[in-house]
C-alpha cells in the first residue's frame, strides 16, 4: 500500500512538441493530400510534371577554385516538407508515361 501518490515526472519542452496532438496538427496536410490523390490523365501533363520535378536533388554542389575543394553545400531536398509527395508524384507520371509512351521514358531518368 503506497502512502503517497506517485508523482509523474513532468515533460520537457521537446516532449510536448512532439506529442501526437503537435504532430496531428499539421499546416500542410490539405497540400500533401492533394498531392498525393493527383491523378496523371494525360501524357503532356506526366510530360510535363517529369521535366518541373529533377530526377536528382540539384542543390548539391561543392564550390572549388582552382581544383581544390573549399566547400560542400549539402543537399537541400530532405528540408522540403514536400519531398516525398513531389517524387511520388514524379514516380506516378513516370509510371504513366511508361505505360501510354514507352519510348519516352528514358528521357526522364
């Protein structure tokens, strides 16, 4: 038999952040929704999504003179809260073309 009530420990900062209620709440779900349910009709648009969306991240660069490395700017893609949807929807006019064009595919890759 306890004679005092256990005390729960309180949360940190960060704890509370990353509560379900914090992640729940999220500013760019009707964007990623509408990104995601997208539907590729027509092979100009599947064209035309596979040329605005780069099949590699274009931020990486290292900046030289002379031959000698002086520095690495990383890629900047993981930062974009769009990622994943954007190549999935690269990923779905790829599938698109590859099924109504074939022949145009590789242009993409």
């Amino acid at each position: 038999m306890l004679l005092f009530p256990r005390q729960q420990a309180s949360k940190s900062p960060t704890e509370k952040l990353a509560s379900p209620a914090a992640i729940a709440f999220d500013l760019l779900r009707p964007l990623r929704q509408w990104l995601n349910h997208l539907e590729i009709v027509d092979v100009d648009q599947a064209r035309m999504i596979c040329q605005l969306v780069p099949a590699q991240c274009p931020f990486a660069q290292e900046i030289s003179l002379t031959g000698l490395i002086h520095f690495k700017i990383p890629p900047l893609c993981k930062l974009n809260p769009l990622y994943e949807e954007v190549v999935a929807l690269r990923f779905k006019a790829l599938c698109y073309l590859a099924e109504n064009s074939p022949s145009e595919v590789c242009r993409y890759c």
